[in-house]
C-alpha cells in the first residue's frame, strides 16, 4: 500500500498584471521563492505518524498544469494554500477518475469542509494528529470516513511525532521548517495561521524542537532552519529556555515574532548567541490609525506604535536583521499610507521589508466582517488570497487606488539603491550599539577597580 503526500507549492499572483509588473520586482519574486520552497511540515509530520509497514512518498505540486504524470499511490493526500485550492480540488479529481481515494486537510478546508467535500473523497478538520490515526485505519479497512473531525479532542505537543525530514533532499530548499509552538495568543482579525487550527496557545517541549533539528542536520549538516511559528517568543521562558539548548546545536535561524523582544536585553543576547540571521515582525502599519482595532483581544500594537524604532534599533544592533511587515488597505489607511511605510522604513533602517495588501483568507473574522459589510470582490475568489492581489473594497480608497499604491510602493522599497541603504543603515545600528557596549565596558570596569 502507497500514501502519497502531496503539497500544493506554487504561489503566483492571480492580477495579470500583477505578475507583469509588480511581481517582477525583487522584493515580490523573493516572497513568492521563500513560499514556493518550503515543505510541507504538515504532511512530514502526518508521513511520521504512518504505520511502518505502509509505503510512503512526499511530492510538491507547483504548477497543476505541468504535472504530466501524477505520483502513483492508492491514497492521495493533499495539503494546499488557500490561493492554490481550486488546483488542489483539481488534483483530486484527477485521482479520483483514476479510482484512487483522495484526502485534504489544512487551514482552507478546515474553514470550509462542505467546499471541500464536493472535490475529495475525505477532508480533515483542524490538527491532523488529532485524527490521522483513525483514518489510517479506516483506509486500510476500506471504511474511510467523509469528514474526520477533532471533536473537541486537542493535540498535545509534547506527543508531536517526528517529522520525516529524510524524504527531502534538502538540496531543492533554502530552509527547512520547525515548529516550536502553536497558536498565537493575539487574535489579529486578519491572521490565518494555526490559530484557526487550536483554540488555545501551546507550547513544543524543547527538547523535541532539538530533536528535529538535530534530524535536519542528519540530512543537512549546515541547515538554515524557519521556526514556523505565529509567534515565536511570546512566551519569554520556554524562548529562553529553547535559546540556551539551541545554541550548542550552531545553526543559522528566522523566525517570526512581536516587537516585545526588544524589551528582553536577555533574550536579544541568547538569541544572538543561538545563530539567529532575522526575525519577521508584524509591524502592520505605520500609522496609528491604521493599527487602531486590528487585534480582537486587545490594542496591544496601537500601544507599541511610538516605540517602534527604539525597538527596531535594539534589535538590529545586536546584528539581528528585522524584516518589518505592513499590511496595506487596513480600515484606517488613506492614500498617504504608501508614503508613511516608505518614511518609516527610511527613519528606522528597517533591513529588510515585507509589504503585503489586506487578505480576507477564510475561517478569519475580517473575512466574516467584510462578507456582511458587502465588501468583498468575490466571496470565492481564493486564488485571490496571495497578499499581493487585492479582493475587497478598502475602506478609504478604491481597490485599484490599494493595487497601484502595492506596486509602486514595491518600485521604491526594492530598488537597489534603497536595499543598500537599508543594509548601510543596519550595519551602522550594530556598529553605534557594539561601541556603545564596548564603552560601557570600559566605565563599569573602571568603577569597579575604583571600588
């Protein structure tokens, strides 16, 4: 018996034009590379849980159209963006005229398993631990269920198996992903992450996190490793608990996480001292304005707004590169928003910057918001959910005015004149605050021999 687990893996901008112009510009094409390249932890990690007596495979599907010959199994199991559904359905019915059962599961099904059940002979509801056992079974029995559902069980990570990293050749990859936690305690209206997969924030035992690098290392003695994390250090203990176990291990890291770890003189140290290269923070918006209501629980990044570039500055001088995002279109931006980010990029020396435009993915509250303001373009348009293409009406300016304020704004981010001032400005943030240490230094330990 075959499983074959298959990740949808192409990510290209459904705006034609997009794709002539914007998408051309080096700051998109890297966003669309780093997408396109990682696997599929979801699925490694379903394949690790498989019984040993089933054979398995892992393949990546990045244009539907140049797939020829489809991977040979009995089960199909197909995990996919939102943007890269609609070819994933196509996939399966592929399979199907053939007589080969499919299975779907991840975050788009999860919102929208009706969807789902009318292109794939199963789909899988919220963490495929929970249920993957079951339905393995059940495949084996010839009784694979329709729907397989966590009802109401939740997946302790201290059980999380271990990925199988081996079926990679790691060559084909920049980086390869691990995962040191789920969930996000924020509750930002937009995200569609694993928090639309778990109910509550839970943490991976860090002694199984360097469990699963020291596996990628067994295939890639040098690897460049992406915590796929909503939000790596949220939780400050168990960060620098996995810090400290981490740094024996030599290895260079990005992760995402929230401004707060410029508050932690601590942890900017042991995450230095762990090899990591640059941390993603969802900075959103430059503006007030734009921040205001964006998380459900709490105004929390509204609150942070003015100490945006001290914290910028903290970070990247101790030689962490921060790569700030911004969502384009939020309720409170005008047309002036494109020329605040482009200013706020220039005042912090942000090295490096990721520019998005507002997504309703479904599952999300902004989705379900902008369905009943009557808001969005197309309620099915989910080849649409890319971050580059726009889908709904912004509330202070027109579709088009959100689409051509994107691409311009990329024309002046990702010039090289503008990465290399980015990169000046970084190296000068580490040089100011090394002499400042070193300074610091000498006056603590004159007072000290003065004492």
């Amino acid at each position: 018996m075959m499983i074959a687990f298959i990740a949808m893996s192409g990510v290209r901008a459904c705006n034609e034009r997009l794709n002539r112009i914007g998408m051309t510009l080096p700051g998109f094409v890297e966003r669309q590379q780093v997408i396109a390249s990682l696997p599929s932890l979801g699925l490694l990690t379903l394949a690790g849980m498989t019984p040993p007596h089933i054979d398995i495979a892992y393949h990546e599907v990045a244009d539907l159209a140049k797939l020829a010959d489809l991977p040979e199994c009995d089960l199909a199991v197909i995990s996919t963006y939102s943007a890269q559904v609609k070819d994933a359905y196509a996939l399966a019915g592929r399979y199907r005229e053939r007589g080969v059962k499919t299975a779907i599961g991840g975050l788009h099904v999860t919102a929208l398993p009706d969807e789902a059940l009318r292109y794939c002979d199963t789909v899988v509801v919220g963490e495929g631990e929970v249920t993957w056992p079951t339905l393995v079974r059940d495949f084996e029995a010839g009784q694979m269920r329709r729907l397989y559902l966590p009802s109401g069980r939740d997946f302790d990570l201290a059980d999380a198996p271990m990925p199988r990293f081996d079926l990679l050749d790691p060559s084909r990859y920049n980086r390869l992903t691990v995962q040191t936690q789920r969930g996000c305690p924020w509750r930002c209206e937009f995200c569609a992450s694993s928090v639309m997969l778990t109910p509550r924030y839970k943490l991976k035992p860090v002694e199984k996190v360097i469990r699963e690098i020291r596996a990628i290392k067994a295939i890639w003695p040098r690897p460049f490793v992406e915590f796929a994390d909503d939000n790596t250090f949220v939780d400050k203990r168990h960060g620098k608990e996995l810090m400290r176990a981490l740094a024996p291990e030599r290895i260079r890291w990005f992760t995402e996480t929230d401004i707060s770890v410029a508050d932690d003189p601590e942890l900017l140290d042991l995450m230095c001292e762990a090899g990591c290269a640059e941390v993603l923070i969802g900075l959103e918006s430059p503006t007030a304005a734009g921040l205001d209501g964006i998380e459900l629980r709490q105004n929390w990044k509204r609150s942070r707004l003015e100490r945006y570039q001290a914290a910028i500055e903290r970070i990247q001088g101790r030689g962490i590169a921060v790569n700030g995002c911004f969502v384009l279109g939020l309720d409170g931006d005008t047309p002036s928003v494109f020329d605040a980010v482009w200013d706020f990029v220039r005042t912090t020396g942000l090295f490096d910057v990721q520019i998005t435009v507002l997504t309703p993915f479904p599952g999300t509250p902004l989705y379900e918001r902008l369905r009943r303001e009557g808001r969005l373009l197309d309620e099915t348009a989910w080849e649409t959910c890319t971050l580059f293409d726009v889908n709904f009406t912004p509330k202070q300016m027109s579709a088009s005015e959100l689409q051509e304020g994107l691409i311009e704004l990329g024309r002046r981010l990702y010039t090289e004149e503008a990465k290399r001032a980015r990169v000046s400005a970084f190296r000068e943030q580490h040089r100011r605050q090394g002499e400042a240490g070193r300074e610091g230094g000498a006056h603590h330990a004159g007072t000290i021999a003065v004492a």
